[in-house]
C-alpha cells in the first residue's frame, strides 16, 4: 500500500520540518512509519500511473538504507522527459525550504549500483 500526500503541491516553499532530513518530511506529511519498517514497491520511473504526492525512496535490497548520504526520500510530483519531479526537503545549511526539482535517470554502474543514487530517478521506488 503507498503512501500519498495529496496536497503536496502545497508545500513547494514551506519551511523544513523536524530534523530537515528529507525521511522526515514523508514522516510528517504521510505519516509512514520509520524507514526500518520501509518496503520496496513499485519503481517509480515503470509506474506509469504513480499518483501525485505518492512517498518514494531509494532501496538496497529491498530495504532502505539509512546511510547518512546516498540515499534519500521524497514525494512523487510528475514524469519528465527522462526522469521524474519530485519535492523533497534535506538538512543543510543553505536549505531552507521545501521544494520541487527535476532528478533525471542516471541508471547503473557496471557493477549494477545506482549512480548518484539520491539524485537519480532510476534508484526511487514506492514505499511501502
């Protein structure tokens, strides 16, 4: 079952909530519960019919990782032209609001990791 926050649009310029990391937002507004009980759904960039406010986040095995970079969490916003929008927040000094941005595919390295797997729309998928 996915998460949606079907006022997402709305947030676009408010200020950042609890600890300003982005699991902290889909926390707030969707109310997923912590990311240890996080599943991998859907991937985001196959979902054709991924609705607006939907609650996405990169995955290893399954399982989102929690590492303090590399990966990230966010709210579905629309498809692109080879990539997806998305609104997110995230902690650092010079954020500081919410707001929508473009992440494009990046896909895979040779090894089959993710490049820049937080800013690259072929690591998100659907939590659940």
């Amino acid at each position: 079952m996915p998460y949606i926050y079907t006022k997402v649009e709305e947030l676009e310029g408010t200020e950042l909530v609890g600890t300003h990391q982005c699991v902290a937002l889909i926390q707030h507004y969707a109310k997923v519960p912590a990311s240890s009980a996080w599943r991998q759904g859907e991937h985001a960039v196959d979902a054709t019919t991924l609705k607006k406010g939907t609650a996405i986040a990169t995955f290893v095995n399954g399982r989102y990782p929690s590492r303090n970079h590399g990966n990230h969490a966010a709210f579905f916003l629309r498809y692109g032209p080879n990539g997806i929008w998305i609104m997110d927040q995230w902690k650092h000094e010079k954020k500081t609001e919410v707001s929508s941005r473009f992440i494009p595919c990046r896909g895979k390295t040779k090894s089959g990791a993710y490049i820049r797997a937080s800013d690259n729309a072929d690591a998100f998928y659907v939590i659940e």
